[in-house]
C-alpha cells in the first residue's frame, strides 16, 4: 500500500513540474536568481553617490 502512494505522489510531482506554469516559474525563478547576482553597475554607484551628496546638502543642519 506504501509503494501505491508513493507511486502517487510522483506522478503528481511529475505532473507539476511537466505543466507549462511549472515551467515558466522555474525559468523565471533562475531568471531572478541569476540577474541578483549580477554586480552593480559603476555607473550606477556614481548616480546614487551624487543623489546622497545632493540630499545632503539640501537638508538643513539638525544639529544647530
């Protein structure tokens, strides 16, 4: 009866992974995965560096 259910349970996997959603979910999933790893562009350090400074100076001093 345990090997039944087994039987079961892996044809219901399999089924899952064979359906065409399975499918885009596990591409988009490598997709994402694979675009977080990417390094951040210098160019892109740059912009956000001179945003802060920008930012900076436009916030008048808490301190006095």
């Amino acid at each position: 009866m345990t090997d039944k259910l087994g039987a079961g349970r892996e044809t219901i996997l399999s089924a899952r992974t064979d359906s065409p959603n399975a499918q885009i979910a596990t591409k988009l999933r490598a997709l994402y995965l694979s675009v977080q790893e990417e390094a951040i562009p210098d160019r892109f350090l740059d912009l956000l560096e001179k945003l802060d400074a920008v930012e900076r100076q436009s916030m008048p001093d808490v301190a006095e």
